[in-house]
C-alpha cells in the first residue's frame, strides 16, 4: 500500500497512561507540530484507540494504533511497542491485564514505602492518575508535585522513583520473547523502545537481540532521545544484521517530560514496512488532510 505521510512520529502517551493530555488534545497538537501521522502507544493498554481514530479523523491526520508493552529481562525492564495488532485478541488482552493489575498493587507498595518518610498517600496518587488504565511511577510523581514535595515528575524520579532510591517495586511484566511471539500471533508489529535503556545503556545483548530476531522481533526504535548518537550507529548496524524496520520518535507525554511532539521522525519507508507486516487492523488514512492551522484559527 502506498501511503502518502512525510512527518510520522510513532510514540507518544496519552492521559490514558501516563501522557498529560487526552488522546484528541495529543490529536489536535500533533496537527499543529505539523505531524500528518502519529502513533499512539500508551502504556500496557489500548483504551485509547477509539478516541483517537474519531479525533485524528476529525483532524485529517494519520493514525498508527499501537501499545508500549512492559517486558522484563534479566538486565531490567525492557518497553516493546507494538503496532497494528487486533486488540481484541485474548492471550494479549489477558497478558496486558494482568500487567496492569500488577502495576497497581505495586504503585500502593511503592506509596506505603513513600508514606513513611513524606506525607503523601494512595488517595493522593489516584486523584492524579483520573481516567488512566494503567498506573505507573509517573502519577506517583503527580502526587509528589501536587503535595509540594517535589517541583517537577523529573525531581521526583531524581529523588524517589528511580530504582536505587529505596521506594522501588518491581511489577509482574513477561519476557520480550513471550511478549513477541503473542503481538505477531495477534498481527502485529513489534519494535524495541528506547534500546538505550536496556542493559545499562548497552541495549540487549547478542544472545537476546538472536532470541528476539528468531521469535519475530519486527524493528527498533533508533531516533530517540535517550539513544546516545553513536549507539544509534550501532543499532543500525544490528538492525542491518536482522533486516529489522528502523523507527524514530518522540515518546511525548505532554507536560510529563521535555521530549517534544516530533523532535524524532519515522521514515516513510520504514513505516511502509510496518504496515506490510502487520494483519491486526490497519492504518487510518484520513479521508480528508489536514490544512496547516493559521496562528488566528
Ligand atoms: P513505570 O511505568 O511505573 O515503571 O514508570 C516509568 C515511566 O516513567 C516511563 O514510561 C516514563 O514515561 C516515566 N519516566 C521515567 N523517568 C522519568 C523522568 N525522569 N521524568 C518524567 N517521567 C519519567
Ligand atoms: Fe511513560
Ligand atoms: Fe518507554
Ligand atoms: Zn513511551
């Protein structure tokens, strides 16, 4: 299929994890970047696709559904998006369910740790998380900020959050291969997020990156911000060796971090690729573009 997109970014958050703004307000700010395709992949959930594709409709601007999926390996966690699988599909739904029930019980163990040195509470920390489907440190944070305790989610992980600041739990989230195996299984794309942060900065090892190519593993995700230039280099050395897609992105989350709508971009052909992999459900093509908003409108 040939699709006619130039700005792509294909990673960003909403409300419904742990972005700031809802998916049409993520929408309509992706129209005024001058995007004309985003992708939507919040955290371990897919609730909010349906807006999105009413709004980027709306909006005349592409739409690319997805998730970041919480895996884990023996160096640490490890974020696989996932593109354009059929969200209805069972062993999936099953497994992002119960990656969220977990992300929970651990985010209240994490504030019974807080609680003991600062005055803030689980009441405090669900005020903040609203509507979002799936907990994590970042509506801790809020919560943080909102009690004075902190300035900003980037003090609070500083401080707090971070894994070796004593608050830490971890959360139930399967093996990348389990996890590649049940997105193509469901027709979709897999893509490492943010290789930079698996391993220490090293991003995963031989023996992983082989377990993951064998399994399915689709691309990995090189323009991003915590990827340091010269690893990108080495990443698009892998990504020859496997004959991986290669994806760029912004990983926006509105005011929840500085990352800024755009500031990586997919190349079309790569996003041509993820779409002839994919069999879950497709990528929506506005029937009308969008015109560049006037400063006025
Ligand atoms: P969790 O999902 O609970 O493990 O928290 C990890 C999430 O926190 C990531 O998806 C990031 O979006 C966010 N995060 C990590 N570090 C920071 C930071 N320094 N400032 C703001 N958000 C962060
Ligand atoms: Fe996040
Ligand atoms: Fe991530
Ligand atoms: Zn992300």
């Amino acid at each position: 299929m040939a699709l006619s997109f130039t700005r792509i970014d294909l990673h960003t958050h909403s409300r419904v994890s742990d972005g700031t703004q809802s998916p049409t307000e993520l929408i309509d700010e992706a129209v005024a970047a001058g995007l004309d395709c985003l992708g939507l992949t919040d955290h371990d959930n897919t609730d909010g696709w349906d807006e999105a594709a009413c709004a980027a409709e709306q909006a005349g601007i592409g739409l690319v559904r997805g998730i970041e999926l919480s895996t884990i390996t023996r160096s640490g966690s490890m974020h696989m998006l996932a593109y354009l699988f059929d969200p209805t599909n069972r062993a999936l739904t099953e497994l992002t369910a119960e990656i969220r029930d977990s992300r929970e019980h651990r985010a209240e163990r994490i504030v019974a740790r807080l609680a003991k040195d600062f005055p803030v509470t689980w009441a405090d920390v669900l005020a903040q998380s609203g509507e979002a489907k799936a907990i994590g440190r970042p509506h801790i944070a809020d919560a943080l900020v909102e009690r004075g305790i902190v300035t900003d989610r980037t003090q609070a992980f500083d401080r707090m959050l971070h894994p070796r600041a004593g608050y830490y739990e971890p959360y139930f989230a399967p093996d990348p291969v389990e996890a590649i195996t049940l997105i193509r299984e469901a027709g979709g794309v897999p893509v490492v997020a943010h290789p930079a942060t698996v391993g220490r900065g090293a991003g995963p090892d031989d023996d992983l990156m082989h377990r993951m190519a064998d399994a399915g593993l689709g691309g990995l995700e090189v323009w991003h911000r915590l990827n340091p230039p010269e690893f990108r280099a080495h990443l698009m050395q892998v990504a020859r060796t496997y004959d991986l897609i290669v994806t760029g992105s912004s990983d926006y989350h509105g005011a929840g971090k500085p990352n800024r709508l755009g500031e990586n971009l997919t190349p079309p052909d790569q996003l041509e690729r993820i779409v002839e992999q994919a069999t879950g459900v497709p990528v929506l093509q506005p029937q009308r573009r969008a015109t560049q908003p006037s400063k006025s409108s």
